[in-house]
C-alpha cells in the first residue's frame, strides 16, 4: 500500500490549504476589517491556487493509479478502496480547469463578494452588473472545461451535486411545482396565521443564547465548533474538529436568527459525525449539496418546526423571553413559525413556498448561462418572474436579485438546485429514521434528540463523502429520491394547520 | 526592470503565505475551539514551509541578482534599490539554514510551548529542561549556519535586530545598568506609590471601551484593524489593510487591559503608517524589534503614562468609571500608574525597573550559548541573580524561570534584547518629536495627537524595513542609538514623583 500511503499524505497536504482557505473565509465573513480585503483577495487565491496545483499535480495521477491497482481487491465500500474512488472524481475535475482561471475565478469571486455586502443595502444592482457579467462569463468557461455536457449547467451541478443532470432538475421541479401550486393557492385562501408574538423586540444576547441552547440539545460539539455573526449564515469547516457556524441577528425577528442556528446546527452535526479516520481526505465532507440540505433542513423543520419541538421549548422560551411571550400558547407558536405566505425573501420562505423561490433562481441560471437572459436584464427578469410566481411585486433588487449572496461568492449555475434536493431529502431520510425509530416524535416531545441524531450519523454522517448522493440514498431507502414522502410531510403537517380539505390536494376545487 | 518586476511578484507570493498563516495564528490565539489544535497545527506549518520554500527557491536569487543590476544606478534610498537590498537580506539569512533543520526547528517548538503551557502553571522546570536543552541545541545550529560571527548570539540578534551585535549589547546594557541601579535604590527608598484605584473591580466592556476611546484618539485606524481578546496580547499583520491587536481583561486590574492596549497600539499605529506602495514585500515590516518596540513604548509611556495625558483623561475615566473613580484625583493616578516597586515579572514592571528585568535574560542567554551555563543550572542561575538584581526571592519557577514564553517558542538568543533597545529609543525619538514640535506635550494635554503621530509617520513610520535601525536611527536623530535621552526622560520624571535629590542621581548618598 506504498502508494495508497503517499496518496493519502498528499490529500491531506491538499486538505490542509483548503481548510487553511477556510479560515480566510470565514475571518473575512465574520472579523476582518474592511481594509483587508485587497489582501485577502489575493491570500485567498494563493491558498485555493496552491491546494489545485497540489492535487492536479501529474504525480497525484500517478499515485491514484498505483493506489486503485493496491486497492483493487478490495469490496467497493471499503473505506480504501472507497478513498481511491472518491480522490480520483475530484482529481478528474480538478484537472480539467487550468490552474490560471482557478485563480482567476477565486480572486474575482472576493472582490465580488466584497462588491456585494456594499450594493445591497442601497439595493444596487447596477453596481455589481459589471462583477456579475465577468462571474457569468468565468461561470461558462468553468463549465466548458468539461465538453461532452448534455447542459451547459451540468458541469457546475457536478460540483455541488455530482452526478445529478440540468435535464433531471427541471423534470424534477416541474413535477413538484404542479404539487405545490395547488397546495400555496389552497393555504392563501385561507387566513394568514397570527405570528406578532415572533416580532416583539428581543435583545440580541438573549436571541443568541437561546438558540445555542437548543443545538447544544441537538448534539453540537461545542468542543469542535463556534457560533459567530455574519450578514449571511453560514457553515464552515477547517478541519473535523473545528465545524464553525455563524448566524445573523434580528432584533424584532426573533426566529430568523434561531432557525438559520438550527439549520447551520444541521449542516454542522453532518461534517462533526463524519468518520474522524476521514481526516483530511476528500471524504471528509457531504456527499452532495442536496444531502447536506437535508440535514439542515431536517433539523430545522422537521425537527424545530413541529408541535413536539414547541411543546418541550415552549416553557423554555418563556423564561427567556418573558415579557414577549406572556400569554402565547405553544398552538400559537407553532402556528407562527409554520406561517405560509407568499414572501420575498428565500431564506425566510416558510417550507411550503420555499421551493418556488429556488425554482425561480434556478430557472434564471439556466437561461443565463443558455445565453437567452443577459446580466443586464437579471433584475428586470426576477422582478417579472417573481410577481408572476408569487403574486407580490418585488419593491427593489435589495429583497429581488441581490438578496442571495450565492452569484456573488461562486459560479452562476450549479448551488441553488441543492435547497429544493435537500428538501425532499429531509422527508425521505426523517421517513426512514422515524420507521427505524417508531419513539423519535416522542423523543423530540421531550427534548430528546440521541437516537435521533445517532440514526443520522450512522446512516448518513459518518459516511461522509464516501458515496455519491444516489448511492447513499439507495443505501439508506432502499430506493431513489422521490417527491412523495416530502409532499407528504407537507400535507400531513398543513392540512390541519389550515383546515385544508382532501380534495384541494391536487388543486381541485380551488379556483 | 523584468527582473526586479519579477522579483516583487515572488516576494508577493511569499507575503501572501506568511499573511495566511497569521490569520491562523491570530484564530488559534482568539477564537479557535480546542478541537481545532491538531489540524491547524499542520495547517500553520504547511504555510510558513510553502512560504520558505517559495522564498529560497534558486530563481530568488537569479531574480535578486539581475533586479541588483537594473537598480545599480539607483541611489541608495530609492524604494527599487532598497527593495532589492532589503530583500537580498530575507533572503541570504533564509537560505543559509538547511530546509531539514528549519522544519526540525518549528517542529520543537511547537512540541517545546505545549510542554511550557503545562510545565508553567506547575512550576515544573524539570518537566522541560530537555526541551530547553534541544532548544539552545537547535539555536546553536542555527547560529553556525552563519560562521564568521564574533559572538555566536550575533546571528540570532541578526533575525530580530539585525546589525546588533552580542558586544555592543553588553557595553550598552552595562553603562545603562550602572545609572538605572541607583535610580532604583533611591525610589525604593521612598515610601510605594498608593495604587489602591487600579485595583477596583471594573467590568470588561467598560474597561475594553475605554482603550478602544484612547486609541481611536491615537489614530488606531479601525478600518484597517480591530481588538480581540487573547491570554496575551499580541499585535499582528495580514497586510497593510489589516493589522490587528489584541489584549486580555483582568477585572481587578484596569491597567493591564489599558496599557496593553496602548502598547499594542504603538506597534500597530508603526505598522498602519508604513508606505502603503511597500504592500507585499519585505519592507512593510518594522525596521527592527528594537524600534518596533520603541514605537509601543513611545504611546504607552511617554504618552499614555504622561500627566497630560491623565489631565486630559481623568474626567473620561470618572465618566467610565463613576463609582471606582470617586474622588480620585489626576494626581493619584498619576502616580498610580507610575509606581516603581522591584517585582517578581517582567511583563508587569515598571518603566524603572523593566530594562533589569531584560539583561537578566540577556545574560543567561549569553552564557547559554557560550557554554558558561547548563540548562540543568538555568532555573538556580535565574534565581540567584533575580535575588541579587533586585534583592526578592523568586517564590517558584513560574514566577522565575517559566514566565516567558519566549524561550518555549523561538530560539535561545537575540530577542530580548530588543525590549531594552526599544525603551531607549521610545525616548530618543519622542526627545526628537517634541524638539520639532514643542507643542506636543499641550497637544497631549488636549487629547490630540495628531502632530506626534505625523512626525513619527514622516520619520519612522512610512519607511517601514527600508532602512536598519541604525541606519534610521542616524536619519532621525543625526547620531546613535544612545542611553542619555532615556535617563533623562526617567530622571525628570521620577524625579519630582519620589521627590529624590540631584546627588541620588549618579548613586551619591545612598547606602
């Protein structure tokens, strides 16, 4: 195993200057100062361009095939053979992009984040038309990297959820949006749940220590991980035993910090149950974009989203808030963080539209990168497309197209497909989780997440990287992705919420 | 000029990976979950190694030699000639120590502070003597790879000093030793300044918005830099854009926040004025330790510990204060945070008795390295020298021997006389300052500093590395580094504060 043994010593020389990047990132997102930016450009860049030459490196080739001959023997989910396998995908398409335009690609991407965090608070989008126009551009020449595609869109999918095809995802969402087109219309003609008791001001500490009580209940290792502010969530890792998440903090929105907690908690309980001997390999991250979604997505609603969860934190957010929440019944909460209305902003979509507005995002990519929508016109179109999808006029770009920091730190194309995977994904795998489990609803009763969360990490986490999303979905259900379980859930949680009737399920007798 | 703009390029490069690992030493230090150590460990290492090996490369030295020859008609202080000067500089005292031994070495330091942080808090010098003794094995080698020295101190001193020599240091600290003891003895003479104010619980946020008000007033420009909070306070630089400090909190000891953040400050406000062209190459750095600590020493004391800068204060800290600062007078404060007393450790002494504190540990080090003292005789040497330098006990080894870290992190030799260097020269140029502008000691008596600040920028500052210490030293004050100006700024000081005579200056009429 001479060369298994020199390849894994150089995954993990890879490994460490991106997770090096990482910290870069995040100190960018969360600390550094605004006059560092420049730097950390370029810092960035450098460690990104170093981690690609290390890995494209023609002795990495070499290495891969010495370790597939020593591994060869072995069974396919050996964790040896497994590396080897998924080493190579990644070697394959880090080869194809020329060592320049990663660079390139990495420096622009800084600047343009850069760019962003200033035009959207004046709602801009004229200011950042020129750094969208190059990130399109360096978007499309990524993707023709790899000729031979069906879809342009498919090489960049191939990087957040490998395998998955442009032509899937849009018979995919056209089939969910016939389901849920009936479902929105049926809940909007009823009246909107009252959620004033999620909008009184909170002090900020307050805010921030509840929700890190809950995801310490959930299971995060606050031994291998932080919370920190950023003006967009997120999750990060430098390595296994540092899963950092960050939040942002509304005072008179209580549950925008609290559930995007919970839903980086989600993410973070994946990459901390990774197998730790997955250190520093390529498998010691998600197996795609979609089913890391699903275990944000998970924790947030299914979890923090049902009666059960409210019923056990009810008292608890009282004593943290108690003037706020004097006189709110759990019914009352529950109906208020389950509030579904036609809304402009993706990342406070209840789950029922949630879909529409990633829908909506990834249609736009699609004909960006197809060449039949311009830059110039990106916030005209989402303006158009927005108000017929949901029916509310967008009021400026700051709530349209510059909502999503998404176009502005990465390529066009590829991200926003994994939001809708990852949904449908959190039914399937909570299905199977509550099958396996008959107790876990009683469970979350009573604040309890152990077998829970252990379910995920044996059936999901600790296998990291080391199957491609269909594979550990056919692993864990027994079969393929599918829209039922989800829409299940949906209906099984808003029919009764809303006092839906049977026959509005499939948008009959609705107008 | 292909050569010498080639050559910036690289030298960008190397800066670019040394920046990158500061970032992850600056999180280490403030934010990192204990989890994170193993990882970010390598993940330190395989920068600076990426950063030494970028630097060493054979194509530098092509590259210095033709960008010597494109500058050759240049005059000697042209940023090109210097930038070639400089860089040769970095460049030949890197490439003379073999690639093995420089990983050897931060591989045993890394080991030796972990070995410190646990031997510390028990007083356990045993626990690490074969630490130290590979450590002053390690500093030896280092030194031979530079043979030709006169004292084999010369070359470490090089790396933090460069130019100083072990024997000027010596005649240096001895003629200062020979005025500063008497100094001592006649203050402690005198009856101890009552410090009783300094020591009054205050809270962190009011004690941290305190420095932060002082420093904004200094010109800490906070768009490219900010504070966090460390066990021990550190500045640092990822770029020019982005040079932070950082402090601790003690709740009894308003002091320690405050002046350390002044300290901290004077580095930084160095760093931030530096020529913003010289951005990613080796003369955005200090000219030397020694003048890098003139410029924290210089906003820390003759500022920060100045009357006027308390008469301009004081009704600020009773603002900040109202309760702990009830009734205490500019005067008590004063002489509070001028009190001189003969104590156990370096990082807390006063301005008197600080500079004994650094020619002990200049002495050992010399005697270390010259083979007069063994590393199993250090923590007895250390004691019997401490009692008879300034006549107390050494209580326990983490009060003697273990309280620096900076034998557990580096090399035995060439840092600590920096210190001292510094202090004279905190004197020097602030003697300089005010000789050009009179005004300044009533512009600090009105909380305005931006003339001193000017000054030092135009004089100091902006030429970052471009000139040694000895060569800015002389363009600022028209000589050399001498001790006179400095016994005379504590002379007049302490002078009327102990109210001591004329005759107790020199030692006369003291026992």
């Amino acid at each position: 195993m001479k060369a298994f043994a020199a390849l894994k010593q150089r995954l993990l020389e890879v490994d460490d200057l991106q997770g090096a990047a990482n910290v870069l990132r995040w100190d960018q997102a969360t600390y550094m100062p605004p006059g560092g930016a420049p730097a950390r450009g370029r810092q960035t860049a450098a460690l990104a361009r170093l981690a690609h030459e290390r890995l494209v490196d023609a002795e990495t080739g070499h290495l891969l095939d010495g370790a597939a001959k020593e591994t060869a023997s072995l069974p396919f989910d050996s964790d040896e053979a497994s590396l080897v396998r998924v080493a190579r995908r990644s070697w394959e398409q880090a080869v194809r992009i020329p060592a320049p335009l990663v660079s390139e690609f990495h420096e622009h991407t800084a600047a343009s984040y850069q760019a962003w965090t200033e035009a959207r608070p004046q709602s801009d989008f004229e200011a950042v038309r020129p750094t969208l126009e190059r990130t399109l551009e360096l978007s499309r020449r990524m993707a023709e990297c790899f000729p031979g595609y069906d879809h342009i869109a498919d090489p960049l999918i191939d990087f957040f959820d490998y395998g998955t095809k442009a032509a899937d995802v849009k018979r995919l969402f056209a089939d969910l949006r016939a389901r849920l087109v009936p479902l929105v219309r049926a809940i909007a003609s009823r009246p909107l749940a009252d959620d004033a008791c999620l909008h009184q001001p909170a002090p900020e500490a307050e805010q921030l220590a509840f929700g890190l009580e809950v995801i310490r209940d959930f299971g995060y290792d606050f031994h291998r991980g932080r919370q920190d502010k950023t003006p967009h969530p997120f999750m990060t890792k430098f390595s296994l035993g540092d899963v950092r998440i960050t939040t942002r903090v509304r005072e008179n929105e209580f549950t925008d910090s609290f559930y995007s907690t919970l839903h980086e908690c989600g993410h973070a309980l994946y990459e901390q149950g990774i197998n730790l001997s997955y250190e520093g390999t390529p498998m010691a991250t998600g197996a795609s974009s979609g089913v890391h979604e699903s275990q944000s997505r998970l924790w947030e609603n299914q979890v923090g989203r049902s009666h059960g969860f409210w019923e056990h934190y009810h008292p608890r957010l009282e004593r943290a808030f108690p003037r706020q929440m004097q006189g709110v019944s759990v019914d009352t909460i529950y109906r208020a963080v389950n509030r579904v209305q036609r809304s402009l902003i993706r990342t406070e979509a209840d789950e029922v539209t949630y879909n529409l507005h990633v829908m909506l995002r990834f249609g736009l990519e699609l004909d960006l990168l197809e060449g039949k929508l311009a830059v110039k016109d990106l916030a005209r179109a989402w303006r158009e497309r927005f108000e017929a999808d949901f029916g509310i006029p967008v009021p400026d770009d700051r709530r349209g197209v510059l909502q999503d920091v998404h176009w502005f730190s990465g390529p066009i194309g590829g991200v926003f497909q994994g939001y809708t995977l990852g949904n449908i994904l959190s039914a399937q795998f909570h299905g199977c989780a509550v099958k396996a489990h008959p107790g876990i609803p009683d469970d979350v009763r009573r604040g309890e997440f152990g077998v829970l969360r252990g379910w995920l990490r044996e059936n999901v986490h600790r296998h990291g990287a080391k199957f491609t999303a269909s594979e550990l979905v056919e692993r864990v259900t027994g079969g393929e992705l599918s829209i039922e379980p989800y829409l299940d859930y949906l209906w099984g949680k808003y029919r009764p919420l809303y006092g839906l009737r049977e026959e509005e399920r499939q948008g009959a007798g609705v107008a």
